[in-house]
C-alpha cells in the first residue's frame, strides 16, 4: 500500500470518505438523495486550501456512480433520502 491509499480512520463526529473515481480524490459524504428517476446522488464536501493560504469547504452534488466506497468507513450513517413521489 502506498500513501495515497492510506485513508485515517475517523470516528463518528467524522462523515465518512468515499474516492472520486476520476481523479482519486477523497471527500466527506453528507447524505445521499434519491433521484426522480430512481437514480441516486450524493452531497459531498472536500476541504482545500486558497492561494491566499485561506481554508474553504466546497460542497457539490455528484451522481452515486462516480464515488466508490473505502475500506473501513461506516456508510449506514449517512442520512438517505428516497425520492418523493411524482403526482
């Protein structure tokens, strides 16, 4: 295993990880929403750091399939929201 895999464990007042599969990035799952359509998504927030050295928090929704989950997190506490019906 090299660094780049090595994710700390964190206990609950921690959301827990998930890794981008695009670019390998990890981030805090907040809560996952199920879509209209069926199709899930999550609310995600990653910590970065300005070229003025400020910290910030950015926050996006992202479709469930570009996530995959990491060894160790606990997922059954994040909050799920089924979609509403549709009249």
């Amino acid at each position: 295993m090299n660094d780049d895999d090595r994710v700390p464990r964190l206990d609950d007042t921690f959301a827990p990880v998930v890794r981008l599969r695009r670019d390998r990035r990890y981030v805090y799952l907040l809560e996952w929403e199920q879509r209209p359509d069926g199709r899930w998504r999550a609310r995600v927030v990653w910590v970065t750091r300005s070229p003025a050295g400020v910290w910030q928090a950015p926050e996006a929704w992202m479709p469930a399939e570009d996530l995959e989950p990491v060894e160790g997190q606990d997922y059954g506490r994040v909050p799920r929201r089924p979609a509403e019906p549709d009249f």
